[in-house]
C-alpha cells in the first residue's frame, strides 16, 4: 500500500440498525467475534490507543491503533500502523440509515507508503483483507445476532 494509491473503500448494507453496528465495531467483546480475536483492549473515545500482534506465517504484525474522531453512531478513524515497520495509515468506518437497514462506508487511506516487498502490505491484500472482514465476517456476526 503506498501514499499515492487511492484509499480502499468497501461498503456493506447490513440488515440491522445503526446502533447494533456501531457497537459491533466498538464495543471490544463484539470486535473480537467478526475482527480480531485478539485485540487487547478497545474504547470508542478519542486518543484511545491499542496495541496487539497478528501472527501470519513466519511474520508477527504488531497492530497498532489510535482513535483520532469518534462521533458516536456516524463515524469512527483509526491512526492504523504497524510496530517495526514503516508506513502510515487512517481507517475510517462511517454509517448512515437507508430504508431502514445501515450502510457501511469503509475507508482506507495510506499517508506514508508501507514496505512493498512484503505480501501483506500490497493493495490487494488490503482489499481483500476488508472484503473479508466486512462483506464476509461482520455482516455474518449482524445477520446471526440479528435473528
């Protein structure tokens, strides 16, 4: 993922109303189900920061993540970096009503290129990544909690 690509945007319709996915993506033990399991800790409040490591293969992938905007049930921003590597990024998740169901709007945008001869930070993986985590995963965790 470099700075000059345009920002990975995935968007999901979800049969479930905006607070039942706003706290599907803030609330920790919600996250844990559909995201990553090992997130060690997580407030939806500005300048929270959380640390935790994803294994893949042979690298470990120390996350790190700082909330720079939270506006409870519109829109929350991640500062999205990774320990030992360089590379910058902003993850957004915005929500907004339509006819009765939630649209997700996420968006992905790199500010300081990350290392591009590792497979994980190419844009396609990326891409796929939250394809998998929100048209995949999350949307699975709303539909079973749901009914």
């Amino acid at each position: 993922m470099k700075n000059n690509d345009e920002p990975v945007i995935v968007e999901q319709i979800f049969n479930a109303s905006i607070g039942k996915v706003w706290n599907a993506i803030t609330e920790l033990d919600q996250m844990k189900k559909w995201f990553f399991e090992n997130i060690a800790s997580f407030r939806p409040e500005v300048g929270f920061e959380t640390r935790f490591d994803v294994q893949n293969e042979d690298r470990k992938f120390p996350h790190i993540w700082k909330l720079t905007e939270v506006i409870p049930m519109k829109r929350i921003t991640y500062n999205w970096k990774y320990g030992g590597y360089t590379g910058d990024s902003f993850v957004t998740f915005e929500l907004f009503e339509k006819d009765h169901h939630t649209k997700l709007k996420l968006t992905h945008k790199v500010v300081e290129s990350f290392p591009q001869d590792i497979p994980e930070f190419e844009r396609e993986s990326c891409i796929e990544g939250w394809n998998y985590f929100i048209r995949k995963n999350l949307k699975k965790y709303l539909e079973e909690s749901v009914n």
